[in-house]
C-alpha cells in the first residue's frame, strides 16, 4: 500500500511518489515487471519513442567508466506502430502513472506523433525528448537553442491535451534560457537533466570505444552537475522541475528534492540494482518518521529557503 505523505503533484499529474523512471533504462516495464510490481513507483516512463522503428547505432554502444557510464544507444525503439499495438495494452493495466517519452527530428514528426498519442488511452504524460539531432537545422539539437525548444513545445502542445514535460539537455551554456523558453511555449513541467556529452578511448586500437564515437554520460559521475541545474532552474522557473543524474539513494534524491525537484527519476542505478526505486521510495518514508515531517512535499525547494 503506498504511503499518502509521498504523494506529489506535477501540474495536472498526480503521483503516489515522488520515484519515476528514466527514459531509455526501463524498456517497457515488462521485463522489471518479473522482478517486483512495476506499480508501486509513482510512474514509469518509456523508452524514448519515434514515428519509425529505428535500429539504433553500431555496436559498442555501452562502455562504463569511473562512477558513470557512456551509452550511444541511438534512440532504438520499435517506432509509434508497434508501440501502440504491443507496448500500451501493457503499460495502461498497471497502477501508476505512464510517461511517454517522444522525439523527433523535425517538427513535424513530434507533432505527428503528439497527436496519434493524445488519441490512445492509458497516457498519462508526454515527454519531450529535445536533445535529438534537428535534421533541417544541420543536426543541432532542439534542446540548446531556446527558439527551437520553444517551437517544438508550442507545437506539440496544439496537438494535444495531454500534459507536457520537456527533457532538457545539460550541454549548454545556460539552462535557464531553455527552461524559460519551454515554460513560456507550454510545457507543465521540466524533466532534468538528460545526458553530458563524453566519449572514450580504446588504447590498444586506437580509436573510440563507442561505434558513433561519442554517448551520453550517466550515473553518479553527474549528480553534481544534475543538482546544480534543477538548483538553478527552479530558482528561473515557476513550473514543477522533475529532477534526475545520478541518483542511487535515498539521500541523493532528498538532495534534488531540497534543490527544488518535485519528484526524481532512477536511470543508470537499475543497471546496478533493478530494486532502487523501491529502495528510495522505503528511504524516503524512513525519512518523514525520523524528521516529523507530514509531507515530502515539504521539503521540495527547502534549500532554498534563508534565515
């Protein structure tokens, strides 16, 4: 039975805690739903979803290094079809909150696919996913230029009804222009942060140790910089902050939640321990009894506070 002092509101959404999954690390529920009941967390949200299937880059696509891991995995997914066909009758029979990741390389193909998912049931949420490659502007991302972020999120939000959470990515100069730009456009809540850019080398052959060369660096080798941004963007916005990089632990999402995150989400950790989610939803609960506190809300942004 979930524990009603975890329960927290993101805009529209309620959650029965503050504990979701990443995108690109839960798959489709099924496989962590064998190890434990996939509803107890307060949501779960999806691997990254495109119109097409995609296969993905080439192999190596995974490499570990000191406290974080590197992964190009490329966006594999089995595209919009067989997501809706296969993966939602699922995903809409469990107790919790369903988050849906998207993303698109143009325009045009998120708002394609805001509108065929505002139609399905079972949706709680749509995740914007803003650090793809934007192919008619040269391959930059819709995430570090504040207009781009701001065009995908009003168009996708005249598409559908569905809430909006924007994914944001860490690799700009100032997070807080991109977050401003998204709140401004229509996005309910901002999820941060996505992966750092980084890359490995391979000594013996000389060359990098990923098949595209460069990945996204997860894990507890970013908390610091993940903590730092939901810090600095809750003090530039007025929407829910979903805060994510790094956390483990209890005590690493009490810190996120301090810094102004309304709810947290565990990506790399499930590689290590599939049981984490539950672990921090146990801590938290351990938490409110030790410090007498009637709700986690209360604490969200408490670091904040002076005096």
């Amino acid at each position: 039975m979930s524990d009603p002092r975890l329960a927290v509101k993101i805009g529209r959404v309620s959650l029965k805690n503050p504990v979701v999954t990443a995108s690109g690390t839960f798959g489709f529920a099924q496989e962590y739903n064998r190890l434990f009941p996939v509803s107890a967390l307060g949501g779960i949200t999806v691997k990254g979803l495109t119109l097409q299937p995609r296969a993905g880059n080439p192999p190596p696509r995974v490499v570990e290094t000191p406290a974080g891991l590197l992964n190009a995995i490329g966006l594999q997914n089995p595209g919009l079809t067989v997501f809706l066909e296969k993966e939602l009758p699922f995903l809409r029979e469990l107790e919790t909150t369903i988050i849906v990741n998207i993303a698109g390389f143009t325009i045009e193909e998120f708002a394609r696919l805001a509108s065929a998912l505002d139609r399905a049931k079972g949706i709680s949420v749509l995740e914007l996913n803003i650090s793809c490659p934007n192919v008619k502007a040269g391959g930059m991302a819709f995430g570090i230029d504040p207009e781009a972020a701001a065009r995908v999120t009003r168009t996708v939000r005249a598409e559908t009804s569905l809430p909006i959470w924007v994914k944001l990515s860490p690799n700009v100069t100032d997070i807080g222009i991109i977050a401003q730009a998204v709140e401004e456009a229509g996005a309910e809540a901002i999820t941060l942060i996505n992966t750092l850019a980084g890359m490995a080398i391979d000594l013996k052959k000389r060359r990098p140790l990923l098949g595209n060369r460069m990945g996204g660096l997860s894990g507890p080798a970013v908390k610091p910089i993940a903590l730092r941004q939901v810090w600095q963007v809750y003090e530039t916005v007025k929407i829910p902050l979903i805060g994510m990089g790094g956390i483990s632990s209890p005590q690493d999402a009490l810190e996120f939640m301090m810094a102004g995150a309304s709810a947290v989400g565990v990506g790399t950790a499930l590689f290590h321990n599939p049981f984490t989610p539950l672990n921090i939803i146990d801590g938290l609960c351990s938490y409110l009894d030790q410090e007498k506190i009637d709700r986690i809300e209360d604490i969200i942004g408490i670091a904040h506070q002076t005096g």
